[in-house]
C-alpha cells in the first residue's frame, strides 16, 4: 500500500474546498485561485489530489 503524505499542495486544495462547501468546485477553480495566491500548483497536482480525496471518502465527485 503506498503511503499518503499531507502535502503543502493537499492542504491548500483542502482547504480550498472546506471554505467553498456550500457549492460545487471545479479542479479548474482550486487552480485558478491557488494561482492568485501564487501558489505553486499545477493543474495535474490538483487532479491528482481530488482523486485521492474521493477515494479515501473527504469528497464526493459529480459529473456534469
């Protein structure tokens, strides 16, 4: 089993996503915010980690 980590980009998407709770995200917006913020985060990192968190449960993923 590999070994999960709580990377500095996990807890800046994480946290992303608990404060916009009341609507649905885009892996789009969490990049286009953490860009603002300039934080170094590429759009497969943020695909990457919202994978993860609906596997392990912390997130429900909707197709539209």
């Amino acid at each position: 089993m590999q070994k999960q980590y709580n990377t500095r980009s996990k807890e800046l998407i994480w946290e992303y996503i608990k404060t916009n709770r009341e609507r649905g995200v885009t892996a789009a917006d969490i990049s286009a915010y953490l860009s603002e913020n300039k934080q170094q985060v590429n759009l497969a990192t943020v695909y990457r980690n919202l994978e993860r968190m609906t596997a392990d449960g912390m997130i429900r993923k909707f197709k539209s």
